[in-house]
C-alpha cells in the first residue's frame, strides 16, 4: 500500500498546481489535472464538468488568471489512490471553504470532484 503521507503530498501539490495561474491560462495543462468524469459545485452555485470548466477558464479574450491564496490546507486518504483535501481561498476578496477528492490513475493524480463554498 502505498504511504498515505505520500499520497496527501501528492494530491496537495497537484491541487496547488491547479490554482497556478499559468496553468488555469492553458486547455492543456488543466485537461492533465482533471480527471475525465470531473464534477465541480462552484461557489457560484453552477454545477461544472470538466469540458465546461476548462472552457470557462481559457476563453479566449478573458483576463488572465489572478493567483488564489490558499490557507488551512490538509488532507486525508480515504482509501488507496484516493485523497480529500479540505482547504479555504480567498480571491478578489471572496472567500470559500473547498473541498477537492483526487484520485490516483495511470497518468497522476487527477481532480475527481470540487466543490466551494463561500463565506464571511
């Protein structure tokens, strides 16, 4: 079985990865993070899948991504090959409490569901 620190590192540098802004700027750089069955609950309330998503970050004439802050963020194995990270964001001066499951596969560890939720 795989070490679960290993595993909790990996999920959160591969989360940490996600919210680069260079790597929200490029289709092809968050295609490899998500996972093919992708869900997402944003904060907005909208339900994402991953085509949707990718599209909404990398349209064509948006201003560039601005860097998140990120704070609180932990992690737990709930099983092999499967990570929840729990964390808060701020951006633009809103905040959420999130929570990302990842999951390991052939090709890395992939963002399998997100979900956000605002506060004060």
């Amino acid at each position: 079985m795989p070490d679960r620190t290993s595993a909790i590192s990996s999920a959160i540098e591969a989360e940490l990865r996600l919210l680069d802004p260079a790597v929200r700027a490029s289709a092809h750089l968050l295609a490899e993070l998500l996972h093919p069955d992708f869900r997402e609950f944003g904060v907005s309330g909208r339900e994402w899948d991953r085509g949707s998503i990718v599209a909404a970050l990398t349209v064509k004439g948006a201003p560039g991504p601005r860097p998140i802050t990120t704070s609180k963020m932990r992690g737990v194995q709930l099983a092999p090959g499967v990570v929840l990270l729990t964390f808060d964001t701020e951006f633009n001066g809103l905040r959420a409490h999130r929570s990302s499951v990842w999951r390991l596969t052939e090709s890395g560890w992939l963002l399998y569901f997100h979900q956000g939720t605002p506060f004060d």
